[in-house]
C-alpha cells in the first residue's frame, strides 16, 4: 500500500495548523479560531486583531514560507548556513 498520500494529508495538516498559530502568536495574542475567522472573511471580536493579522502578520508568514518553498526547490543544503 503506497503511503505517500497519508503522509501528505497529514503534513498539510500540520503546516495549516502551524500557519495558524504562527499568525495567533505574538505580543498580542490571538486565538485560532479568531485568526480562522479573519482569514475566512468573518470579521473579528476585535478590529485591533483584524489589522495585526491582515497588516502585519500574514505578509510576514506569507514571505516566511515563500523563502522556504524557493530554497526547497533550490535544494539548498542547510548545514551551510
């Protein structure tokens, strides 16, 4: 049985739920199902949480996994750094 479809659901599982925290955490804290809200286009409890997230945080983690997709598809070896 080929399991390389288990584990890529379970992967893309576990990279959307580290998305999401990655964008609750911070100094201002946010829980995830009012981050899950913003992203879906709910609105928020708090306006305040709506900007962190849509301004300042999703275009940091949006250029965080762009700069590690592009240096997987380079194949950079990590022990250079």
């Amino acid at each position: 049985m080929n399991r390389l479809p288990f584990l890529l659901i379970i992967l893309l599982v576990i990279a959307g739920a580290a998305f999401v925290l990655d964008l609750g955490t911070g100094t201002v804290s946010i829980p995830p199902d009012q981050v899950l809200a913003i992203l879906s286009g709910h609105g928020s409890e708090k306006q305040s949480w709506q900007t962190i997230i849509m301004v300042f945080r999703l275009p940091k983690t949006i250029a965080a996994c762009t700069a590690v997709a592009a240096a997987w598809w380079k194949g950079w070896d990590w022990g250079e750094i």
